[in-house]
C-alpha cells in the first residue's frame, strides 16, 4: 500500500510538470532553452542543498556510468518536452509523452526477459487504447506534428532515463547530481540562442516545476522504480495524461468533454487489470 501510494503522489508530480512547463512555455511565452535552464537549475539547487545537509559530500559519488547516462537521458527529456510545450495542449502532450515512455520501457522489459504477465499485457492494452481515444483530435483539427514528434523524443528520453534509475543506489543523491550535469547542456542551448530571451512571468512555473515537481518528484521516482517491474512502471505512468488534462483544466481552461471520460475510465481500468496477479 505505501509503494501505491508513493507512486501515485510521484504520478500527480508529473503532471503537474505537464501543466506547469505549458503554462510557463506555451501560455506565458517563455523561451523553451529559459525555462529548462531555470527548471534544471532550482531543482539542483533544491537536491544539492538537500544532500549536503543530511549526509554530506560523500553522498555525490554516483558511479560514472550512471550519472552520464543519467545526465543524457535527462536532458534529451527536458529538451523534446520544453519545445514541444510550446505547440501542443498539456493532455495531449502528456499523452504523447507517456505513451512513447510506455513503449520504451515494455521494449527494454522484453529485451531483459523480464516477465510480462497476462493481465499486464491485456492492462496495457487497455488502457493504451484510452490514450489513443483520447488523441483523437475533437473536430477534424490536427496535432501538430513537430510539437508531436518532439514530445515522443521527449518520451523516449524519460524511458531511458528511469530505466537508468534501476540502477542508481541513492536515489537523492543520483537525482542531485543528474539535474547539475543536465544544467551544462541546458546552458549551452540557451547560449546558442540569437539575444537575450525575453523574461515573462513563465519564470514562476518554470521554477516551481524545477524546485518541487521536478526536482524533489524525480528524487522520489529514482526511490520508488528499483521497486517496480518496468512493465508495471510503464503501465502506472498512463495515468499521467488523464490527471494532466484535469489540471489542464482547472488551470489553463482546457475543459474535457465526455470523450475524455470515456478514455480515463479506460485508462484507469486498464491500470487496474495490470495490477491483477496472474
């Protein structure tokens, strides 16, 4: 029950990002580079300063291996997600991310032999089935593509990067140390840009998604998927579209009609079915 419910506060964290990294981007017209510079960094602020105080320097000797692939796949996230916020609503984006996730993680599953139950699999299905429902563009508009195509980039980075979590043994410190290196590549980006971003009041979710939904959410998700088949971890982060399009919502007045109920009863039933001993 404490691993449901950890995982299901780290799910509700990730879609507050959803909602908080479109508002910063797409509603506020913050530069993409800005606002993961600034994401990155109060998050690393926040886990550094939170490692050193409760066990010090010797906490940050991450293994090489995991801490550059940690700062890649990282990285490689925070850049399809940002760009791709500024093009496509929270839900939708959230969508296309998690389900790209979901692919990922189900391809590693099978590539490692590990098993994948029945009801797993029917509960994927399920539930990916409420996904695409709910892609379904309302009156013919189209998504678009670009937008599309870098959150699904986006998708595959997160993936890799909570696969790469199996293997981190401090889960807060691996976290600290994965946001300061990703804060080197996020730097570059915004120095390759032509001028002087414009700052908007984006600045405030861009920095509350890096200190709180980001920084301290990973930390807890790096915590909690050693502990997670990661087929069952792929299926959990479905959930993430439904809760994402609800804050959407409430905060950006993107209000669901009755399709979208239709595709979160899916996507929760099929997240229960997963759950099935088989």
């Amino acid at each position: 029950m404490r691993l449901f419910a950890l995982t299901s506060l780290v799910m509700l964290a990730f879609a507050a990002n959803s909602v908080l990294n479109r508002m910063a981007v797409g509603v506020a017209g913050l530069d993409p580079a800005l606002a993961a510079v600034l994401r990155l960094g109060a998050g690393a602020g926040v886990l550094m300063a939170l490692v050193l105080a409760r066990r010090g320097t010797a906490a940050l000797r991450v293994a090489p291996g995991v801490a550059a692939a940690g700062m890649a796949t990282l990285f490689l996230y925070i850049l399809g997600f940002t760009l791709a916020n500024g093009r496509i609503d929270a839900g939708i984006g959230a969508l296309i991310l998690f389900g790209s996730v979901q692919i990922t993680m189900f391809a590693a599953a099978l590539l490692w032999r590990e098993p994948v139950g029945r009801w797993r699999v029917i509960g994927a299905g399920v539930a990916f089935s409420g996904l695409a429902v709910l892609m379904l563009p309302a009156g013919g508009a189209a998504v678009d593509p670009t937008g599309a195509a870098l959150m699904a980039l986006g998708g595959i980075g997160w993936g890799l990067y909570s696969l790469n979590g199996r293997r981190a043994g401090d889960a807060l410190a691996a976290t600290a140390v994965n946001f300061t290196l990703a804060l080197v590549p996020a730097l570059v980006w915004l120095g390759l840009g032509q001028g002087t971003p414009a700052v908007t009041w984006g600045i405030w979710p861009a920095l509350l998604s890096g200190a709180v939904t980001s920084g301290m959410g990973y930390a807890l998700w790096y915590a909690v998927v050693p502990r997670l088949a990661a087929s069952l971890a792929a299926v959990a982060q479905l959930s993430v579209p439904v809760l994402a399009a609800l804050g959407g919502a409430a905060l950006l007045a993107e209000v669901p009609g009755p399709r979208f109920w239709f595709a979160a009863a899916l996507v929760i039933g099929g997240i229960a079915l997963s759950l099935r001993r088989n």
